[in-house]
C-alpha cells in the first residue's frame, strides 16, 4: 500500500534525524524556546486522522496537477532538512502528486529563502524552513520578513540546550562560564552560522554573564556534534531534534543545561534549565520551529489545498508519534494566527538581540514595536 511506502520512508528519514550526525544548520559564517514540556503535556486533543483519509481536494483550477518542489534553506544534515524530507514523503498521498526536497544553504537560511523568493508564486515550489526569517534583519544577511510569505502551517517548536566535550573538563555552565572570563575569546563554542539557535544560544550566556566566546562556525548541527565528541570545541548546542538523546545517551557529551522553562524528563531528567536560572530566564522561552510557508501573493485557493494535507500529516499518528519522540512543542497554527506568532517571535528575538549587544540593528527602525 501506498500509505506503508510513505510512513516507511518516513520512519527512515526520522532515524536518519535522530543519529548522532544529524543537526540543524547550514552554511554559515562564524560571528565575532521554548518551555519544555513533557511530550504528554504538549498533546493535541485532536484526533489523529484515519489512515483510510481520502486525498485533499484538488483547486477548481485542478492544482496540483505535476509535482511540487521544496525548498529547504539548509544542507542536508540539518535538522530541518530532515523535518522536510519527512513530511514531503507523508503528504504526497494527500496531494496526489510527488513532493521532492531540494537544499539551498547559506548565510544561516538567506541564501536559500532569497532563491525561494525567485521562484512563481504558483504552489509548484514551496518553502520548509525553520527560524532564520526572525534573524534576517538582525543580522542583516536579507531584507526578507514574514509580510513576504504566507505560512501554509507552523508545525512544532524545537528544545535545545547546551553540552560540553567530554574532552573539555567542564561539567557545569558556571565552570564553563568562568574559563571564558579567564580566557576571553578562547574558550572553543560551535555554531552553525550567524543567527542559527546555537548563535543565539551564546549570544545570550554572553550577555548574561558578560564573557566572550570563540565562535566556531559549522555547515549543520551535525558537524558541530562531530566537533563536540571529538574535542575540537569545548561546547556547542543540542537538542532531541537534532541528535541530542542519542548524544547523552551515549554520554559522548556533558549536558549544561537546557533551554526550557521546566525539566522535559526522559534522558534529559535532572539537566538544569535555564527558566529556573535567575541570569538567563530572561531570556526565555526561545527555539527554533518547522514551518511549510509560500509566497505571499500564492492563489488563496492553493493556500488552502497544501494547508489542508500538511494538517493531515499533523494531526496523524505517525507524525504526533514522532513528535513525542523529539519533545516537540505542538503548534499547529496556520492563517492570521501563524502570522501573529511569527511576527511575535521575530520581535522577542530581534530585541533580545538588540539589547544584549549581539546586533547593533535597532527594531524600531523596522517598525517592531518592543513585544
């Protein structure tokens, strides 16, 4: 049956994610949340859907009549890379049609949302992207914001956190923290470019604290956590998204704390957070998030006809099974309200930004209002 050859590379895709080579990430050049919750507590109350569902309605125009490209800003061992290959395979029974991942890295997501921005507003190339469009103007690396899309569904938010090499001697953030007051700018941090969540992560224990780190830039999180085993850096960020629970379970790292508001349990039971931390809860909640999106003048028609079979890959049980496994915070927003929460979201980070010297762009000077 068709629906077992999808969920079939479906499960494949989301072993490949959550090896310890997989990451969020991409080309990036190297720089000077969300409250976690226990998989339980974050369930939707909507029902899965039936595996017998018959296929989204085609537009009165018989859209999709070929097949859809995706476009994803990220290489190939990034996190969000895998997010897209996984959900292509799940909706294409929906739409009728096949739904192939392209990667265009770059610039922590510029390089591939401008090329997006090239492409006919008809519904055949579509964008899976995560967080960057936030930072973009932060970082000054594009002019894109979220006026220039429309979201077709904003799935689920991300958990992370930061772990030291084994190799390095910390075992707390504040031994980490206090080797890089003593050595400014040496202690070894990986990114995966300017305005990715491992940035920023930094970005805020460095304006918390008042220290500077060495900024290491990697192509995706998986290099990063290829660079963190093997002691080439002394830190980075991880997540369950993005290879982290194998990572700790191993013990081929040391968990410093997790970005949360709360403990989200499982392997991560017992890492401190950092809602609960007095110099870093300002900070939260922050994380990166998947979202299937089109350009903002796309037919409202065909809007709505990817909107309708990416909320049925959603809402069905393979995929909320998944997103349990990852401690995936459930979103599920599309229309007006995904829009608030982006916009929401861009403005949190942009002032956090702004405010702990990590950007010298002012938000007012692009009319956002401190949230």
């Amino acid at each position: 049956m068709r629906k077992t050859k999808r969920f079939a590379a479906a499960v494949l895709t989301g072993t490949m994610l959550l090896s310890l080579l997989s990451g969020c990430g991409n080309s990036g050049t190297t720089t000077t949340a969300a409250p976690g919750t226990t998989p339980a507590a974050n369930a939707e109350t909507t029902a899965p859907t039936s595996n017998t569902e018959a296929p989204t309605e085609k537009t009165e125009s018989g859209y999709p009549e070929k097949d859809i490209t995706a476009v994803c800003p990220y290489g190939v061992s990034s996190g969000i890379y895998s997010d897209a290959t996984m959900l292509t395979s799940m909706v294409e029974e929906h739409l009728g049609v096949g739904v192939g991942v392209i990667d265009k890295a770059g610039a922590a997501g510029a390089v591939g949302t401008e090329y997006y921005m090239t492409q006919k507003s008809d519904g055949y190339t579509i964008l899976i992207c995560s967080e960057s469009i936030s930072a973009f103007l932060s970082n000054e690396t594009s002019e894109i914001t979220y006026d220039d899309v429309t979201p077709v569904l904003l799935l689920y938010q991300k958990v992370f956190g930061i772990a030291a090499s084994v190799n390095s001697g910390y075992t707390t953030l504040e031994e980490l923290v206090q080797a890089a007051k003593e050595n400014p700018g040496k202690i070894n941090v990986g990114t995966t470019g300017a305005g990715s969540v491992h940035d920023i992560l930094f970005d805020f224990v460095e304006a918390a604290y008042d220290v500077k780190f060495n900024r290491v830039a990697f192509d995706s999180s998986g290099d990063a956590n290829t660079a963190v085993m093997s002691g080439e850096i002394d830190a980075t960020a991880i997540g369950p998204q993005t290879g982290g629970t194998a990572l700790l379970e191993a013990k081929s790292v040391v968990p410093l704390v997790m970005w949360t508001s709360e403990d989200i349990g499982g392997v991560y039971e017992g890492i401190p957070v950092a809602g609960q931390i007095e110099e870093l809860k300002q900070y939260v909640p922050y994380g990166p998030f998947t979202m299937v999106a089109v350009k903002a003048d796309t037919d409202p028609q065909i809007v709505e006809t990817l909107r309708e079979a990416f909320t049925k890959v959603y809402e069905s049980a393979d995929y909320q099974e998944y997103l349990d496994s990852v401690y995936g915070i459930r979103l599920g927003l599309s229309g007006e309200e995904a829009t608030a929460w982006l916009k929401d979201n861009q403005a949190k980070l942009m002032w956090a930004l702004y405010d702990t010297g990590a950007s010298t762009v002012n938000p007012e000077d692009h009319g956002i209002a401190r949230p």
